[in-house]
C-alpha cells in the first residue's frame, strides 16, 4: 500500500528535474562541466528507474501476481537499476566533495581506482540485500528478517563513503580558504551545512528502523511504504541540493578553470594608496607631443647643468 504511489510521484520529481537542469544545460552549453554531464546522468537513471519500479508495481496490481519466488524479471531489473542509481548517486557525492569539476579538472588515477572500487563492492552487496528483502517481504506480507549480515556489509560501506565524504569535504574547506577562494568556499560551505543536516537525517532513520524491526516501535500497515522508500527520498534530496548548488549558467566554467585573486592586508594597503593618487581629471590633460618634447628638452638641459657643475668642480680641485 503506498508504493506504487509514491513511484509515480518520485518518477514525476525526476522527470520535471531532468527537464529543468537539461534546459538550462542547453541554455549554457558553452560553460558545462563534465560534473554536470554526470549529474544529467544520474537524472536520468532515477527517472527510468522509478518508471521501471511504477510499471512493475501497476503491473502486478492488475494481474495479481507475486513478486517471487522465484523473482520476477522485471522486479530483478527494477532492483538493479535501484541500486545501481544509489551507488551512482553517492559516488557523484563523494566525487564533489573531492574538488571534482571545481577545484580538480580530474581526479589522479589511484583516486578514480579507490572509487571505482567502492563503487562495484557496495553496488553488489546492496543488490543481494535488497532481494533477499523482497523474497521476505513477498513471503510473509511484511520484512519479517532483519538481514544482519547483508545489511551490516551494506552499513560498513555507507560509514566508509559518510566518512570519506567528511575527510574529502573538509580538505577542499580547508584548502579554499587557505588560497582565499570566496566564491568556491561559499559553494562548498552551502553544501557541507546542507549534508550535515541529511546525516542528521540518516541518522535518526536509522535508528528508527532497528526499533521498527526489533518491534521496540509499532508502525502501522499503512505507513510501512515510508519505510521502504525512504532512502529513494533521501538520495533524491541529496540529489536536488547537488543540482541547485552546480546548476549550469554562464559562470560555470570560470569556477572550474579560474583561479581567484586572494585579497590580503597587503591589496588592501595597495588599493588605499591608489584611491589617494592624483588621476586626471578629464582626457584633455593628458598631453602628447610638442609638450612631451618640451619636458624632454628641459631633463636634457637640466642633465647638460649638473655636467657643466661637475666639470667646473672638477677644475677648481685641481687648481687647488
């Protein structure tokens, strides 16, 4: 009860946000990142995949069918893009938090090997989880097994990439503020208070769920469905604050390729003293020609005046 809506509402938020952050790809295509590429994929993965879990579910809804065992085709395809989305979504995550795309151009390769590494081993291990959830669910009504061990394997690595996150985050904090980067320190800020507040967030679910599952909490039937898409709507939020805060537009491509002047006590004492210069106060008092050629004259005379004083010091000395 709950899925198959809150399906087709999650398809809804992705698709309208694929439609969003593609127009105005398009709009500046002359200033996208290859960060923002990838995010448009992400996009567009979440939508096919919560098209895939609708279908799935209106389909069963109409024929009556179960969803295993053994599980259904459609099902195991729904399961992996799902958890394939997920991995995605939290390695963009952890790639931003890196400097991808704002303050690296790259990432060095053994980087790009400990992620991809990452990435396979948590996209398996959360694949197995989550059959072995629907072959529960499809058995007794409701997850009846808590899956200690597939699901510890699975916590390990949501604490590994939490904490990789924190370490990558506070590094590019550190190292924009250190070279003064405003802009770029402003972007990564807006983003790091946003994460805490989806920790908190993780945090408290998680809680909630071991109590729900040791039966401490009683929830009813009708609200379980929250219960199971909760992390499609985590990571769909994580999604959007990714997406407002590199969103495509003119200045872009500058975050990613310039490098800001750092403003210092010494800039500042410089700028004080050029406010106090004496500027023109119109074109007409620049001069060019003959009265350029007449102060030439005079550094010339003035030049020829010490030599002569010179010379004549020079002949009283020796007639002393």
């Amino acid at each position: 009860f709950g899925i198959m809506p809150m399906n087709g509402f999650l398809c809804l938020a992705y698709g309208m946000l694929a439609v969003v952050y593609i127009f105005k790809t398009l709009r500046n295509r002359e200033h996208v990142l290859r960060l923002q590429y990838a995010i448009i994929g992400v996009i567009i993965m979440g939508f096919i995949e919560r098209l895939t879990w609708f279908l799935t579910y209106l389909e069963m809804n109409t024929s009556g069918g179960r969803a295993c065992c053994p599980v259904r085709g459609d099902l195991t395809f729904s399961l992996t893009l799902a958890v394939f989305k997920r991995s995605s979504s939290a390695l963009l995550l952890l790639a931003v938090c890196l400097g991808f795309g704002v303050v690296k151009p790259t990432l060095d390769r053994s980087t790009n090997i400990k992620i991809i590494a990452l990435g396979l081993f948590y996209t398996f291990s959360s694949l197995n989880l989550e059959i072995e959830k629907i072959e529960d669910i499809s058995l007794h009504g409701r997850q009846t097994d808590p899956l200690y061990m597939s699901s510890l394997i699975v916590s390990i690595c949501d604490v590994v990439i939490l904490f990789w996150i924190y370490f990558a985050i506070s590094e590019v904090l550190r190292e924009l503020r250190e070279a003064q980067q405003i802009v770029k320190l402003g972007m990564y800020q807006t983003l790091a208070r946003s994460l805490t507040v989806w920790v908190a967030i993780w945090f408290l679910f998680t809680l909630m769920e071991v109590l729900v599952f040791n039966e401490n909490v009683n929830v009813h039937w009708w609200y379980w469905f929250l219960l199971v898409s909760f992390w499609d709507l985590f990571f769909l939020g994580i999604l959007l604050q990714i997406c407002y805060v590199w969103a495509p537009s003119e200045l872009t491509a500058q975050y990613a390729f310039s490098h800001q002047l750092p403003t210092s006590e010494d800039l500042d004492e410089f700028d004080a003293v050029g406010s106090q210069m004496n500027m023109p106060d119109s074109a007409s008092d620049f001069v060019i020609g003959e009265e350029d050629d007449e102060d030439d004259d005079d550094d010339e005379l003035s030049l020829d005046g010490v030599e002569m004083a010179v010379d004549k010091g020079k002949k009283k000395g020796g007639s002393g």
